[in-house]
C-alpha cells in the first residue's frame, strides 16, 4: 500500500473468525471507524448468515454476511484482523498476500522461542518464516516497532494488564530481582462465545473460582516478555479467576521494591511514563472494571505495603476492547498510518 493510500483511502479491511465476542468488538469498533470498510467477515460455521442474525444489535449496520475463509478475495484486501483460536491461524496467515498488514489475535505469534510455543500449546508451529516478522503488538511499549511492522502479534487480555504496569517498572529499575505476583480475575466473555458447561449462567452466577493454576498459558508470555525486557532474574507466580460478570479484567500485581527506591519515585515513573497516553492513565481513585467497560483505556494506580515491603498495583482493562480488538485497531491504526486514536475515544459504560 502506497504512503498516499494510507492516508486519503479508506483500508478493505477483513476480519477472520469473526462470529465470536472479539471479532464481533471488532466489526462495532470499525463499523464507526472512517479508516476502515469492511469488505469480509469469515465465520466458517456460520457462513452464509448475516451478521445480524447472530448479534440483533448490530442490525442496521451495512455489513457483509459471514462467508468462509476460502471465498475470501483476499487481493482486495489491505488489512486482516485475525480473531481466529489458537492453532488455527498459522497455515491460514502465512499463505497471505505479503502486502497485506495482519494483526493476530491467537497466541500462535506472541513468542519469539518457537520452542517454548510449542511446549506452552502442545502444537508444531507450522509458520516458522512469519513468526520472523511477528512484533509484540503492546501498543504503549512497543510502538515505534509496530508502526514499521506488517504483521503483529497482538498481546493475550491478562499479559496487557500485567505488562503496562510491570514494564516502565522494571526497566526503571525499581523492582527487586525475585517474585512478581500477579493475581488476575476476569469477566467470563475471556473464555470465548463456546458453550461449556462450567461457563453457563447457572454455573457461574453467584460464583467465584480460580482455574489454570501453575499452569495458565499467559504466565509464559508475561514471563517471556519481562525477560525480553530486563536482564534481571524475574518469576512470575500467576493466577487467573473467573468472576460473574460479562466483561473486564482486574490484576492486582504485587512485587518486592529495590532499597533504593519508594513508592513516590514507582508512582511519578508510572505518571511520566503514561503522561501523554491516550488510553493508559494513572487512576487518582481505586480503578474498577467499571471504569474501563466498553473502552481501550488501561487504568491503574500504586500502593505501598510497609510490612512486607511490597508495592501493590491495581491495574483494570476491558479485556475485549484493550485486551484485544481495540488494541488491535489502535496498532493497525500505527501501522497504516492513522491517527493512533481513530475510532477508540469513547467514554466507559455506567452503570
């Protein structure tokens, strides 16, 4: 795409895997985005079905019905969010056009150690020459790469809350080599639009577990993108939960703090850090997930434990929005050359 494209055209734009709560955050963020034209959205079992049949609320919306991957003209195609699971994308994206620019939603693309992919998912990676290009696509931290990148690997709902706090952090030098404990809980639409028994209303409601100890997949990435980042020792101890409700995710992260620093100095470095961020802010009150519902925004704010030594950070985000489809249309905006806000400034839902 030439460099006047990008800036006087709207991008075709098209979403694979789009029948599921992601993808479908994804068709309402563009739907108001003047960027971008939704050209095709796949959703191979629902194919031939409009997009309003599945989601009543976007009826109104002149949109493409689901088709399947196959029928997709990808020749007419600039960009592609890619919502489809784990596993599933590697042949699919690699056997794209190369001008085409890819925002990946699965983990297939997160890490750099194929090795360790293939340990963490039980799976070959199939798409070993693309995993070359990847980026790790956390907006704030890596953005000067994304903006010259065509293909990102968008960052897992968990990992986003843990790493913008953690990162300035650790690069700054204020976090003591050791544990980092980062305690997560999250809304149950992060586990997919796929009928389970154990995510059933019935099952849910009135509720509070916690699920994937020791051996979540998103410690590994947190893991192994601290470690990309720091040549200190760090060991992540994580642990989701799944709370009864639909949407957002609250970390509270906790960590030993370097004798030389104090809670003042980890505050102004989060303040500094995010003092021009659109969509990551230092929250002067206790952050909740309701004050981020509907949004792109990371909120978070720092405390200081005098008897364990111990900074606690609260960090909240919309894990379908900044935890995955805002964060990808603001790192495609990066890369086609938009304003990095376009389409994301809505204010949260209340109540």
């Amino acid at each position: 795409m030439s460099e006047n494209k990008k800036h006087t055209n709207t991008v075709n734009i098209a979403i694979l895997g789009a029948s599921g709560y992601t993808g479908i955050e994804a068709i309402r963020l563009l739907a108001n985005n003047k960027n971008y034209n939704i050209v095709d959205v796949t959703a191979d079992s629902n194919a031939g079905m409009s997009v309003s049949e599945i989601y009543p609320h976007l009826s109104g919306i002149n949109l493409p019905d689901f088709k399947k991957i196959e029928d997709t003209n990808f020749s007419k195609i600039d960009a592609v969010i890619s919502c489809l699971p784990h596993g599933k994308t590697q042949n699919i994206l690699s056997s794209l056009p190369s001008d085409i620019k890819i925002c990946d939603l699965s983990a297939d693309f997160r890490f750099n150690d194929i090795e360790l992919y293939e340990k963490v998912y039980e799976k070959h990676h199939e798409a070993t020459d693309l995993q070359q290009e990847a980026v790790y696509g956390l907006t704030e931290i890596n953005r000067d790469k994304i903006r010259k990148s065509r293909f990102i690997a968008n960052p897992g709902c968990y990992p986003t809350s843990a790493l913008l706090p953690l990162l300035p952090l650790i690069k700054g030098n204020f976090v003591k080599k050791g544990t980092i404990v980062v305690d997560s809980k999250s809304g149950v639409s992060g586990a997919g639009r796929t009928l389970k028994n154990n995510l059933l209303y019935g099952e849910v409601s009135d509720g509070f577990s916690a699920y994937g100890l020791i051996s979540h997949r998103h410690r590994p990435e947190i893991q192994s993108q601290i470690s990309a980042h720091s040549s200190s020792i760090y060991k992540i101890l994580f642990t989701p939960h799944l709370l009864p409700i639909k949407r957002g995710i609250l970390s509270t992260i906790y960590f030993c703090i370097n004798d030389n620093s104090n809670i003042e100095s980890v505050i102004k470095c989060l303040k500094d850090i995010y003092a021009e961020e659109k969509f990551v802010k230092y929250s002067e009150t206790l952050p909740s997930t309701n004050d981020v519902r509907g949004t792109n925004l990371c909120k978070m704010k720092a405390f200081f434990d005098e008897t364990t030594n111990q900074v606690v950070i609260i960090s909240v985000i919309d894990n379908l929005i900044k935890g995955a489809a805002g964060q990808a249309i603001q790192n495609l905006n990066l890369m086609l050359g938009f304003n990095e806000t376009d389409g994301l400034t809505n204010f949260p839902m209340f109540p």
